[in-house]
C-alpha cells in the first residue's frame, strides 16, 4: 500500500531526519539512502523496517544536520597537490597551452581534497537517534496504510460478495441441466426418428446420465466455496495476508476455469464471465494488502 512518513530526532550533536515511503509490490523490496557516515547502520535499519513491514517497495531517506561542531573537516593532499601542480606545469611546456592553467584545473584531480572524520563517531549513540526518528517515521506509515486497508476491506468484501451471489447462479443453474438436455434431446431425436421407431427410454437415460457425468461441477463448487470462506478468515485474521489472499484467488481462478469448460449452459456461461471479473478486480486489490 502506498504511503508517506516522516520522522525527526536529535541528539549526539546532530540532528536526523528520516523519510519513508511505501508502493505496492509482491515482496518486501527495501531500497535506503544513507550518508556516508551513517552507512554502517544500513543492516540494523534494514532489520527494523522488517519488523514493521512485511510486504512492499520501501524507499527510505535519511538527511543528517549537525547542530554543533562538525566532526568531519576538509583535508588537503599536499604531496598529491604538489605532483598534480608539476604535471600540469609539464603539460603546460610541452604542449604550449595558450591559457595557464588555475586552481580549478587542479582541484580536479581526484581526491587531492578529502573529507575525514575528525573524531570517531559513538555509533550506538547514532543508532539511537537514527530508529527513533525511523520508528516515528513508520509509525506515520503505519497509520496511513491502515485507513488505506480500512477501505480495500470494504472493497474486497463487495467484490467478494458479487463472486459469491455468481457462484449460487451456476449452482442453481446447474442443478436443471441434466433435465434440461433431457428435454432438448428427447425433442430432437423425436424429429430426427421416424414414427415406426419410437424412442428408447433407457437410450435416453442413459445418454443424459453421460451428459449429467462431463457436466458434473459439484467438487469444483465446493472448493470454490471453500476458497471464499478461506479467503474471509485470512482476512479477518492478525498479520500480513496479501500472499495468502494472492494464492487464494490463484485457486478460485483455477475452479472458475475449470467450471466454464464444462458448461454447457448459457446463463452458466455468462455466471463464470462476471466471477473471472469480479476474481481480477480482487487481485488487483490484493496486491495492495500486505
């Protein structure tokens, strides 16, 4: 589920700021921006957005303000300036440049000029600040994708109910077939039979037993129905759902499939059309729920 948290907390002479972010995705993809000096507690954030979110991309940011001295402090390379400076000077002889080269030019050599702790760093002391700014941070989250679940709830069961009310067409329905083609057939073979022939009433029993046999989706409502009832305590239970919920309607989708290859029936036909609908509009639903 989508959602947006920000959270804040100072101590150690800084002051850290942590921005999360959440879209929907089948597994749990977690994807931090760090400072440099902060980079060694990349696991144990890692751990902590585990422990709260089970399920979507997460997309993390932490900005890093020092409210006192800094402890990082600019150092400058002399030997490597030094070198950088006679190659430039050699380069400038040899090849007559028109224009003599400036700080700018040098500047440009790598890591002549570094950034370096100037003191090391309490890193639990750091940790301290960093989860309680990301613990305020995912509780925002949390709070966001909760009345986000509060309404796909709603969503879900309405589309839930729709499969169920389709589900009871096709049972109904399917309990007049046999007779139906009994009829159907007994007024065909009727007029394809001349009268000297009258027709064979076990023939016909036997012919519409067959039909009773192929078109036979007693099981696959069952278990169809037991999905749906699966489904309603998955979602009523604690804890992330969405991977069951997933699996679920993979497994109604396959009993709908099955149900519609064996129709022989219009109005059973047309049933299994709106229960594939409704059963795709619940995926994509699902695949916001954790």
């Amino acid at each position: 589920m989508t959602a947006f948290g920000r959270g804040e907390a100072e101590g150690t002479g800084c002051r850290l700021a942590v921005e999360v972010r959440t879209l929907n995705h089948r597994f749990l993809d977690l994807h931090l921006r760090l400072p440099r000096s902060l980079l060694g507690l990349e696991d144990r954030l890692r751990q902590l957005i585990s422990s709260r979110i089970a399920r979507g991309r997460v997309e993390l940011s932490v900005s890093l303000t020092y409210t006192g001295q800094s402890p990082r402090s600019l150092v400058a390379d002399t030997h490597l300036l030094q070198e950088a400076a006679a190659l430039l000077n050699e380069l400038q002889e040899t090849f007559a440049l028109p224009e003599p080269w400036g700080w700018e030019q040098l500047l440009h050599f790598p890591e002549v000029i570094t950034l370096q702790e100037t003191s090391p760093r309490d890193e639990e002391a750091l940790w301290s600040v960093l989860s309680a700014a990301g613990q305020l941070a995912l509780d925002v989250v949390e709070a966001m994708r909760r009345r986000e679940g509060d309404y796909l709830r709603g969503e879900l069961l309405t589309h839930l109910q729709r499969l169920v009310d389709q589900v009871d067409v096709i049972e109904l329905r399917a309990s007049t077939v046999p007779e139906a083609y009994r009829d159907r057939l007994q007024v065909r073979l009727a007029q394809l039979l001349p009268e000297t022939a009258p027709l064979d009433p076990q023939r016909l029993a036997q012919e519409v037993a067959i039909l009773a046999d192929r078109a036979d989706i007693t099981e696959e409502l069952a278990r169809l129905r037991s999905h749906v009832e699966q489904f309603l305590q998955a979602m009523a239970a604690a804890g992330p759902s969405g991977r069951k919920l997933d699996f679920l309607l993979q497994e109604m989708n396959r009993e709908i499939n099955t149900i519609g290859s064996k129709a022989t029936d219009a109005a059973i036909s047309q049933a299994v059309i709106a229960v594939k609908t409704d059963l795709e509009r619940l995926r994509e639903q699902v695949q916001n729920i954790e």
